[in-house]
C-alpha cells in the first residue's frame, strides 16, 4: 500500500467522523485523567446515551495538558465548535447529556473553553486561556485531539507525511534539515541531535541500533509518559525517520513497566503500524527495513543514563560505563547505536513535516524550538505545558501555572528533575535555555519543573531529593555512592537540629567531589539541590545549625506545638482529636499540650476553631502557656 492509499484511507475515517451528523464526545483517559475518575464518567456516558437510545461517537484522547480540571469531556454536535468541559463527574456528565446533546444548551457556566475554529457567546477559546496562550505545541500537538489508539486519526493530521518526505531525501539531507532546525537532544544533555547521528552513520559496521529512551524516572516527571499515551505515533514516526537517517534496521523502546497505559497504546500503535506496512522490509516501498522492540525497564533511575540503559537491554545490571567509546560508535552489543529520548523523537518527525526553519523560528539562537515541561508543585495550575525555549521562569510560573496557591510568596523552583538545582525568587525573570539554567546552578534535564512555596523549608527539601538519588546510586563510584550518603546524613543532622559550625562549607566540599568524581550524570547531577540551595538560601541552613530554628516550620525536631492561653475558650475539640492524648485541660479550662508525649501530627492545628486560633505551631522562641491547665481568661502575659 502506497502512502498515498493509506493517506487517502485515513482521512475518509476521519471526515467521515466528523461528518457523520451525530454529537462526538471526547473523554480524556490518559493516566491523569483516570486518576481523577475520567473511566466512571465514560461508563455514565454510555449508559446514558444507551439509555435514551442517543446514536453519539464517544472518542477516547489523551491528555491535552490542564491536569488539575480532569476528568475532561469534550462536546461537539454537528455544525458547532467542540466545547471542554473540566472536572466532569458521573452526575454533570449526565447533565450535559440532558442540557446540550438533548436540549441544545451548551452550558457555559460549565464550559472551560472552545477547541478548534468556531465559537459560542460566553466560552473562551483554548488559546486564550491563560494556561495555553503563551505555549506553542509541537511534540505534544496532537495530544488531547486525536485518539491515540487509531493511527488514522494521526495520518489525518499530518502524521507520516514526514516519513514519507525522509524516504524520498538521502540520509545526509534528512541530517541536515533536521541540523537546520537546531534541536538539541530533549533529554537533558542538550547534545546536537545531528551530530550524534552523523557520528553513529558514519562509524564502521553495517549493524546499527537506535533507541527511543522512555525511562522517565524524575519525581514529578510525566512528558514522556503523557506523550506516549496520547500520540504514540509522532514519537515512532520520529524513530522511522532516525533509522533512514543512521542506517538502523532495528530500535528498541526502552520504558518502565510502571507505565502500563503507554506500554499499552505502544504496543497497539506498533501492531498498526504493521498493518500498515509501516514496521518491516521496504517500508512504504523505500530500501528502509526497521523494527521496533519494546523493553521493560525495572523503574531504576540509573537506567535512564544511556549506558546503563545499554547494558539493562543486553540483559546485564544496569550500570554505567566508562566513555569514550560512546554509544554512537560502540553501544548495544558494541554497535553504533543512537540514543534520543521521547520527546525528541516526537519533534524529529514534527520537523519532518514542517521543515527546520520553521522549528527553529521558536527558541534562542543557542536553544531552539519548544520544550515540555511537567508543572507540580505549589502552582495553581499543575500540568504538562510545552514552550518556546527562552520563556521566563516568571511566565511559566505566573502567566502558565496561574501563580502560587492561597495567595502565599514564591519560593524557589526546581528545574531538571531530582538532580536539578533550585532557583530563587531573584532569578524568575531568568530566561529557560540550556545554557542560562545551566549557568545559574540548574540544568534543563528532562522537562520536570517543581514549584516550591514560602512554606516551604529549602533544607528538606534538598535533602529529600538527595535521599532518592542516593538510593538511586548504583553503587559503582565509590564519591557516588559514599559521598552522596555523607551528604545526607549532614542534612539529616541539620534538619533534626543536630548540625554544627562548618558542615555547610563540608555539603560544599563534599558536593563538589561527587560532581567531579562521578562517572555518569546521577552521580554528576546529584549535588545540585544541596549547593543550589546552599547558594540562594544560606540563611536557612545557618537558622537550622546557629539557632536550632527552622524558618518554614517544617523540620519535626526543630518545631513545636502550643496553645495560646490568652486564646484558648477550653472547648475540648483539639483535646478529643489528639492521637496521643499529649492535651490536657477540662471544660472551659485552658488547654495545656504535652511535648513528651505530642508526635508533632498538626491535627490540634487543624482542628481548633478559626474563631479562636488557638494553637500555634512554632519554631525557635517560644510562647509563655501555664504549666497546668487554668480556668479561661485567667491567664495574664507574664
């Protein structure tokens, strides 16, 4: 089947769908979706379309990128705009069934925003929302609007046509429009893609491997996973390409098993693409023969390293090794082979498409085109968003993610994942390329960005992401894997008010051997939290060692719990809800809290009366309280 076949097949479906005269609804049922109840609102649908015998076409999506409003629901009828509706429960579901499918009232105080052309009075557009008007998408351009388990929803909006066009070029011109789009390797090195794949076609042997790095392991990290269950096809189309280019004939897909939805549309997306005669010899009837293997990674955080990941695949302990030879000369099995993540496949194939120049119009001179990030953390709007490379801290934080939650300060973010640094408030107007983070402490990794707020206590924070990356060590440099624990039980000390004159400069001095002495990124990367937090926020680590004070009040050891007297009205209510019955005090007498027996859980905080306020939570000085319970009002400062 020639291309232009399975083209013309693919978009008959696709008019077809949208012409068909009936209502299609979308549900998104990538992982956030089904983590927020989007499986129970589809059931509802059909069972209320069965119901009152309503002929619909339900089309399941993946994730569009707004995270905190899923369950999502899309709605359109013939001849009107697709129209989102977010937080969708059972019973509103139901609702829009009766108001709009039935009653023709498109419920714009339910609405989020209209998709495509067309509008409805009183319903923004999606590129108006402030989370989506500053983003330009292109890894992530069908996610949200194509259903990841069809490949001729794909091949309608343009998918394959990249291919296609690669297959017509020679290799080297394939490299060089992908050279003059300028992408740099989106799995956090930000090496040259060209350049390492014109390192890998022109080492000697005729047996070459290409694999798509889908170990995304950061905390807080979902692009990869999101992109693979939402359109798996721009990434494999991607991979097509890379193989004409580098001269492969066969590419493995390494990923978790912890990622059993994407392992699923994967495995559905390559057995179409086999139908297909995408996958196998003379692919669209070229001299390109490739096929693909999916891996199981076990969930190591080395593994995403690619050497590691070489020797995981050849079935050995996943274990980095010494460089050079690098992989593109002697990889798997001691064959060339080339490495790119997720997202950098799903851009290759963009590319492809589009052309280089029109990818490298987004960006900076050094850093071009788009990135994806996963926003968490204290923001108000948490999701996957993709940017044109050069955008400011400040508007991811504020424009995007819609500013910091209950109206409390920015703190710090952390970019790059675990092993990536945390920049201060002085540096949100910092613009985001590889080199700018790479300069103020951080790295661009690949694609995690955490948000810490005021609350927030810096050296806890560090020390809990050293905690996972020490666990994560594998053990083979011994600065790796004894330094980082030292640094730890350091911050350990400090956090339980057990630190001492000079163990900054030490976490310093250690940090930096770790850096230097360790073989690949973990190891290398992994200091980052500690000397950037060290870096912008000194004061904090000199609170926690001089004055036994953490300023967050977030450090068990160093915080306590007390009932203000003058406050205090001897309701019993914290009294009845403590779990170790640390409170003592009758009836209209003033509460006293015992701090032998008080386990520090917060609930006597949580629970007092916000007419009262009562109960503080303090660290450092603290407040004069009787030592035995009084009667109210009988208490006098002093």
């Amino acid at each position: 089947m020639t291309f232009a076949e399975i083209r013309h097949r693919a978009i008959a479906e696709w008019e077809a769908l949208h012409n068909s005269g009936k209502p299609r609804i979308y549900v998104g049922t990538a992982t956030c979706g089904r983590s927020s109840g989007a499986l129970k609102v589809l059931e509802r649908i059909r069972a209320e379309l069965k119901k009152r015998k309503i002929a619909a076409e339900i089309i399941e999506v993946g994730c569009i990128g707004c995270c905190y409003l899923e369950p999502l629901v899309d709605i359109a009828k013939p001849g009107r705009p697709r129209i989102s509706y977010s937080l969708v429960t059972p019973d509103i579901a139901v609702q829009l069934v009766e108001d709009y499918i039935v009653n023709d009232n498109p419920r714009p105080d339910l609405a989020l925003c209209t998709l495509g052309e067309g509008s409805v009075d009183n319903i923004p557009n999606l590129n108006e929302l402030p989370m989506f008007k500053p983003q330009v998408r292109i890894a992530l351009r069908n996610c949200g609007y194509v259903d990841p388990g069809n490949i001729n929803h794909y091949i309608a909006r343009g998918g394959y046509r990249g291919l296609a066009k690669a297959l017509e070029m020679s290799p080297e011109q394939v490299m060089d429009e992908v050279e003059k789009s300028g992408l740099r390797g989106r799995g956090g090195a930000g090496f040259p893609t060209t350049a390492k794949w014109r390192t890998c076609r022109e080492a000697p042997g005729d047996e070459k491997y290409l694999i798509c790095n889908a170990d995304e392991g950061d905390p807080g990290a979902f692009m990869n996973r999101s992109l693979l269950e939402s359109d798996p096809h721009a990434v494999l189309e991607g991979m097509l390409i890379g193989a004409h280019a580098i001269g492969a004939s066969h590419g493995y897909i390494y990923i978790r098993a912890e990622y059993p939805l994407a392992l699923a549309r994967l495995r559905n997306a390559l057995k179409q693409m086999e139908d297909y005669g995408l996958l196998g010899e003379k692919i669209l009837g070229s001299k390109l023969n490739f096929s693909i293997e999916i891996e199981e990674g076990a969930g190591a955080f080395v593994c995403g390293e690619e050497t590691a990941m070489i020797r995981s695949i050849e079935g050995k302990r996943g274990m980095p090794y010494p460089r050079p030879p690098f992989p593109a000369t002697s990889g798997l099995w001691g064959k060339p082979t080339n490495i790119n993540n997720v997202e950098s496949w799903g851009s290759v194939s963009a590319i492809m498409e589009r052309g280089g120049e029109w990818f490298a119009r987004f960006g900076t001179k050094e850093s071009k085109g788009t990135k994806t990030f996963a926003l968490a953390g204290k923001v108000e709007h948490t999701g996957l968003i993709e940017v044109p490379m050069g955008i400011t801290l400040r508007q991811i934080v504020y424009d995007i993610g819609g500013g910091i939650p209950d109206g409390k300060d920015f703190k710090a973010v952390q970019t790059g994942g675990p092993s990536g640094g945390c920049l201060p408030a002085s540096l949100l107007d910092l613009p985001v390329d590889y080199e700018r983070l790479t300069k103020a402490g951080s790295m661009m990794g690949s694609g995690g960005m955490i948000v810490a707020d005021s609350d927030t206590c810096m050296v806890d924070l560090a020390r809990y992401f050293l905690s996972f990356t020490q666990a994560e060590s594998c053990g083979e440099c011994v600065l790796c894997r004894e330094g980082t624990m030292q640094m730890l039980e350091i911050l350990t000390e400090i956090a339980q008010g057990k630190g001492k004159p000079g163990d900054i400069d030490l976490l310093v001095e250690l940090g930096e051997a770790v850096k230097l002495g360790s073989l690949c990124a973990l190891g290398g990367s992994a200091p980052n939290p500690v000397l950037t937090t060290i870096k912008y926020f000194r004061e904090e680590y000199e609170a926690h060692i001089n004055a036994k004070r953490c300023p967050a009040r977030i450090c068990k050891e160093l915080i306590s719990y007390h009932i203000l007297p003058e406050k205090c009205e001897g309701c019993l209510i914290c009294l009845r809800e403590c779990p170790t019955q640390a409170i003592i005090g009758d009836k209209r007498m003033i509460h006293i809290i015992d701090q032998d027996k008080c386990n520090k859980c917060g609930v006597c905080l949580e629970v007092c009366p916000s007419k009262f306020n009562a109960v503080v939570k303090v660290s450092g000085e603290l407040p004069k309280t009787p030592e035995k319970p009084i009667p109210v009002g009988s208490w006098q400062k002093g």
